[in-house]
C-alpha cells in the first residue's frame, strides 16, 4: 500500500488531537507536576514558539489569500502553518499551558453546579 501526503496529513492530524484530548483528560490538578526543570522550560519556550509561529503563517497564509493566490507560496504558508499547529497540540499537554485551555470548562462547570 502507497502512502500519499493526504493520508500522512490525516495520521498527523488525528494523533496530534488525540494526544491533546488525553492531556485534557488526564491533567494534573497541581502546578507541582510543571516543576522548573530545564526540560519543562524547553518544553515551554518550544510551545510558545510553535504557537506564535502558526498564528504568524495563518495571518499570512489569509493576507497571500485575498490578494490573487500564489499557489506555490499559499502551499508552503499552509503546510508551515499546519505543522506548527500540529506541533502545538502535541506539546501542549506536557507543559504548564494545558491548564488554561481547561480554565472556561471549570468556569461553566462551576456555574452551572452553582444553580443546581
């Protein structure tokens, strides 16, 4: 069986999410998990990054859009930006950011535990 880039494209995509929910389900309730070691630092900058660099491409993968697209570099802008995106959902979990991500979800929990 010949593998094309649409299937790797689809792997990709449904491992980075289903890492990304399983953080969401299995996050720590302590900070104390999210120490300051150097690899959780790393882990940190790294998601920063990756997270400032897809909202970067995506701006300009949507401004190369409106004004007569170039295929090739809309492409590459695409490409660039999904990877990154797909970067961020698998490191999120491993780093201190997956709480604020949790934070509307215990909001409206504890909204609505409030009137029942």
């Amino acid at each position: 069986m010949v593998f094309d880039e649409s299937m790797i494209w689809f792997v990709l995509l449904i491992v980075s999410l289903a890492v990304f929910v399983m953080g969401l389900i299995w996050q720590y309730e302590d900070m104390d998990h999210y120490n300051d070691s150097t690899l959780t630092r790393y882990l940190n900058a790294t998601c920063k990054i990756s997270t400032i660099l897809a909202i970067t491409f995506g701006i300009l993968y949507l401004l190369n859009l409106g004004y007569g697209v170039n295929l090739i570099l809309g492409e590459l802008f695409i490409k660039i930006h999904m990877i990154n995106l797909y970067v961020v959902l698998l490191l999120c979990p491993f780093t201190k950011f997956i709480k604020y991500v949790n934070l509307p979800f215990r909001y409206i929990k504890s909204f609505v535990m409030n009137f029942l």
